[in-house]
C-alpha cells in the first residue's frame, strides 16, 4: 500500500508571523575613545605586523634615508646615486629587460601607439570605446596620406558635372546596385530623367500636414465623405484669428468639378476683377457676380489651427515631385517628355483641429465666410514679366552667367577658371552632346 501523504498541496503552506518592533527605541550605550591614541605612530604597528610584504626589501624600504655614504651628494654630485651600467658585471636575463634605457619605449609612432591601446570594453561604454578607437585610428591613417592637389576653379566644377552626363548616358542599367547593403538585391526596372518643372517652377509651394485624413465631414454631419476629386481641388484659405493663425478648409461641390476647368478656360481680365471687387463690397450675394464673373461655390468645411510653419531655405532638401509617363496610343500633343520634374517646397505647414465656436463667437467673426467662389483671372504684366525672371533660371542657359557678371563685373568673368581650360582645349568632345 501506498502511504498517502497528509500534504494535499504542491507547495508547503507558510504562515508567516512577523514580530512587531518593540515599543521603546534601542539603548546606546557610550563608550569613552581616546582620539589622541589615533595620532600616534604605534596605532598602526599592528597593522604593518599583519601585513606581509610581497618582496624583500631592506629596513629603508628601498629609500636609503642616510645619505652620508654617498661621496659627493652634498656637493651637488649625484653619480653615486645612479650608478651607470658597466659591462665587467653580467646581468640576469630577467634583470637586462629591466635596465633597458628609457628612450627605447619612445621611439613608436602615432599609429604604433593607437593600434598597441589595450581595449577593454568591459570597463567602459562600448559605444564611446568604439569611436574613440576608430577616430585614433582614422587620425593615425590619414596623417599618413599626403593631401591631393584638387582643382576647385568654376571650369573644373562644370567638366566634373559635365562628366556625370556622360557616365550616366554611357551606363549599362543592369550593373546599378543599391547604396545600401541590406538592398543589393533590388534591381533597376526603369530610369527617369529628373528636370525642374519650368511650368510650375514660379509657384510657391507650401507642405501641409493634416491631424487626419481630410474629409467633408461638418459639425451637421459628420458622417459626410469626400471624393479624391473634390479633395484635389480644395481650397485653403489663411486667415488671423485674435493674433492666431488658422486655416479654413473649402471644397467644391461634387457636381462641380467639371465646370472648374470650363472656369479656368474662361479667365477675366483685371477690369472684369475691379467690378467684381466693386460688387462684392456692397453686397456679397449680390447675383451680377455670377453673370460676369465664371466662378464654381466653395463650402466651408471646417476651420484648422498653425501648430507650426516653417520656411525652409531653398537649399533643396524637400521637393514636389510629379512623374511623366509615356502616353501610348494618345493623338493628343505632348507638353513634356517623359522624366521626373521638380519644384522647390518653401514651407512646411503643422495644422490641428480647432474647437466648434458656438453662434455668438462665430457671428463675432466678419472674415468668416461660409460660401465662397472661385473664379480666374489673366495675370498682369508685372507678374508675367515677374514670372518669365523666375523660369528663366531653369529654362535659359545663359541665366548663371548673366547672374555671375551682375556679382562679379564682366572684368572678373576670366578669373578662377584654373588649370581645366587648358586641359579642355587640349583634349575632349568639346561638350557638345549635354543638350539637358
């Protein structure tokens, strides 16, 4: 038979029972010290006599303290103190890499000294560690390098960019590989020519970011959904709200959007805008707007508020990027040939939702508009001619050096051209196939 454990559970129950503190606080008791017995040199006899000495040493600990015995000292001569090493007495093996002179350990060089640095990464940051032993490294190697004498006149900066259109003409696209090494795997399937887009290249452009998906949704209904057309047709209108920038949110009406490019069509010239303007003063909702003046209606949407904006320098690092296929089987003339065209981005927009204003705020308000239209007019003179200036710097090939006289004077124009006009009259095609 089998003995039936009196335990029904895996683990042992343990009942704890803590004592509580005792009710009165601990007793100290105070000793009498001596504090000068602590100064005298035979406190720590006892422990000198516990300690053993790794090595033998004499009774001057190594320091002879009598320095009567060395003839000379006190006369400024101290050779007795360090004795030179004579050849008549032969050293142990062990005891010569010790009197070995001091200068030899000296004699290394800088990259001697970086490479020779023990690396413990186990005592300090290994990250810290790993840089500061490349950066020893990389200066040690490139105190090594002589420095390259690079050409960096104006001619040499054009044949250098001239000379990435030949290599790009000239490449095979089955040999490009990706930059990055996770990537080598991915292959070129098709090749673009990137060009700024003269078209749009005067526009300012500004990148706003929305807190969610743009819709039609109101305050009324909020279940209200916008096509991609009428979102891409859209309009933002700034306003300054008790020294708060927000933006209103407008979009046109879904059987609307065809007539937009009718309107576009039928543009009016600035006196048909000074009647308009003229109209709109008396009475907004006045219905001559309507017969002279082409326009689609707008509805507001809702309202957004500047979080932030920021304006970015042109120095390129954020574009508008729109890409051109090829139109197979179209009959319709082309404005632009395949490639990638770009267009600088002048600011960057953070926006977020503003509260519902209540009647009374909103009837405060008198730039709110509810309705709104949306018509074209010609651009001036000034602003075409404002407009030519700005295209002219990716549509005409003289535009740099017509900027570079301005600065410099036509007298400085042949300064700063280096060494690479004359190796461009001695060899080359001459340039003649950069027709980009």
């Amino acid at each position: 038979m089998s003995k039936k454990s009196k335990l029904d559970l895996l683990v042992r129950v343990r009942y704890l029972n803590p004592l509580p503190p005792p009710p009165f606080p601990p007793k100290l008791f105070k000793i009498s010290t001596d504090i000068e017995r602590l100064g005298e040199p035979s406190y720590l006899n006892h422990l000198a006599a516990s300690t053993p000495l790794p090595m033998l040493v004499d009774s001057e600990m190594g320091m002879p303290l009598d320095l009567n015995a060395y003839p000379g000292v006190w006369d400024g001569d101290d050779s007795a103190l360090n004795p030179i090493m004579r050849d008549d007495i032969k050293y142990d093996p062990v005891d010569l890499e010790l009197l070995a002179p001091l200068q030899a350990s000296s004699t290394t060089n800088a990259a001697t000294k970086a490479s020779s640095a023990a690396e413990v990464s186990w005592m300090r940051n290994s990250n810290l560690f790993t840089r500061k032993t490349a950066a020893r490294r990389r200066e040690a190697a490139e105190g090594e390098k002589k420095e390259a004498v690079v050409d960096a006149s104006e001619a040499a900066q054009i044949m250098a960019i001239d000379q990435t259109f030949r290599d790009v003409r000239e490449q095979d696209l089955s040999e490009l590989r990706h930059p990055d090494s996770k990537k080598r795997h991915l292959r070129v399937v098709e090749s673009y020519d990137i060009l700024p887009d003269d078209e749009s290249w005067s526009n300012p452009y500004i990148m706003i970011r929305f807190p969610e998906r743009p819709s039609a949704a109101t305050a009324i209904n909020p279940s209200a959904s916008a096509s991609d057309g009428r979102l891409a047709r859209s309009v933002i209108r700034p306003i300054r709200d008790e020294d708060q920038q927000v933006m209103e949110f407008y979009l046109p009406r879904e059987e609307d959007l065809e007539k937009l490019d009718e309107v576009y069509d039928k543009a009016v010239p600035d006196e048909v805008m000074e009647q308009v303007r003229d109209l709109a003063e008396q009475d907004g909702s006045d219905p001559r707007i309507d017969e002279i003046l082409p326009n689609v209606h707008y509805d507001r949407i809702r309202t957004y508020e500047v979080v932030s904006q920021t304006f970015l320098s042109g120095e390129g690092k954020e574009v508008l990027m729109s890409f051109v296929e090829d139109e197979e089987g179209s009959d319709r003339p082309r404005k632009k040939r395949k490639g990638v065209y770009f267009a600088d981005i002048n600011a960057r927009t953070l926006l977020r939702k503003t509260r519902v204003k209540r009647r009374d705020e909103a009837e405060d308000r008198q730039d709110m508009w509810d309705i709104t239209r949306l018509g074209y007019r010609l651009p001036g003179a000034d602003e075409r001619e404002a407009r030519q200036k700005q295209v002219a710097q990716v549509t005409e090939p003289g535009w740099i050096d017509e900027q570079m006289r301005i600065l410099q004077g036509p007298e400085n124009m042949a300064e700063g051209l280096g060494e690479a006009i004359n190796d461009e009259s001695d060899g080359g095609d001459g340039g003649e196939d950069f027709e980009d």
